[in-house]
C-alpha cells in the first residue's frame, strides 16, 4: 500500500468492481483507450492487475481517497508488455474515472507510484505508453520528468485500429543525492 496527502494506492477489492465497470462503460474514460468494457472484461482486468501484484509485488493499484474512500481508478507500475517496445522495462500507468479528471489525483498517484518504484525496484528508468490520441496522458507524462521516446513510438497490435499508433515516455532513475538517505 501506497498512501499520499489525499489518496491510498492498493490492492484490489471485490468492492472495486461495480465502480471501475462503470468507468469502463464512460464513453470519455476510454475514447483513447479502446471499447467500452463488458462486465466480464472489466472483472478479467482486475484479476490480471491482482495476479500481478500477488506474482510481482506491485501492480496498476487501485487509487482509493482517503478522506471518504471512493475508488477513483488505478495507477502504478507492471512489466511492459511483451508485445510493445517496453517489454523487459517497467511501465507506469493510470486510468481515473471521468469525475475526477482535473483535481491533480492523477499526478499525485503517478508520482507516488515512481517514488515507490525508485525505491523498491533496480530497474534503471521507467516507462509509459498510450495511444496518440491520448494527449492528456501525454501531458501527465511530461509533467512528471518523463521523455518521449519517438524511435520506439509503435502500433500497438492489441488495440483497435483507430488506437494502434502509440507514444513511448520514458524517465530514468534520479541519481543519488549526496547525503540522500538509502534503503533499509
């Protein structure tokens, strides 16, 4: 578990379901994203994302805020797919649901999740694709330090035809400040 000022990032709830089909089925949550979910694809995503982080220790966690618990979406760290060029990286990712778009949850979380990451994991940067399309995700990466990687912009083979041409970001691991506290 991950807390910040207002959010708490998790593993995954049968509580979550109802809330993240729903986003699924908001025509603006996945205008960049692909077709509106089904239930059972919905659910199909949150077992994945829960067998990551039961596998890996971390995952797309669930964004719980804290000062009344609603689920607000996901966001965190998995391994890049095998079918993108970030394969064998460490990618971060984000979904909120429409109504709380605009309140800087997003980037809290996000930054959140690359702390943790810098922390608990060796990988030596981090990673972060979406559909061109998306350009607020564009602009989230960005915002965290993030650097397009043009020469591993791809299409990616999963989405539909319209969301196959992809963006890559990256960002490498800050170097240690002097007199900066280390792990354990």
């Amino acid at each position: 578990m991950i807390e910040t000022q207002r959010l708490i990032l998790r593993g995954w709830r049968d509580s979550d379901r109802a809330p993240f089909h729903a986003m699924g089925q908001d025509e603006r949550v996945m205008a960049t994203l692909g077709p509106l979910l089904w239930r059972d694809e919905s659910d199909a995503l949150i077992d994945r994302l829960q067998h990551i982080l039961d596998a890996e220790g971390f995952t797309f966690w669930a964004i719980e805020r804290r000062s009344d618990g609603a689920f607000l979406g996901f966001c965190g760290l998995k391994p890049g797919a095998e079918e993108t060029p970030i394969h064998g990286e460490i990618e971060i990712g984000w979904r909120l649901a429409h109504e709380y778009w605009g309140h800087g949850y997003a980037r809290e979380a996000a930054q959140a999740s690359l702390d943790w990451g810098w922390a608990n994991l060796e990988a030596p940067r981090i990673a972060a694709i979406t559909s061109v399309d998306n350009v607020r995700s564009w602009g989230l990466m960005e915002r965290l330090g993030m650097v397009r990687a043009p020469e591993d912009d791809f299409d990616h083979p999963r989405a539909i035809e319209r969301l196959r041409p992809h963006v890559t970001y990256r960002i490498a691991r800050p170097a240690v400040k002097p007199g900066a506290i280390g792990r354990g």
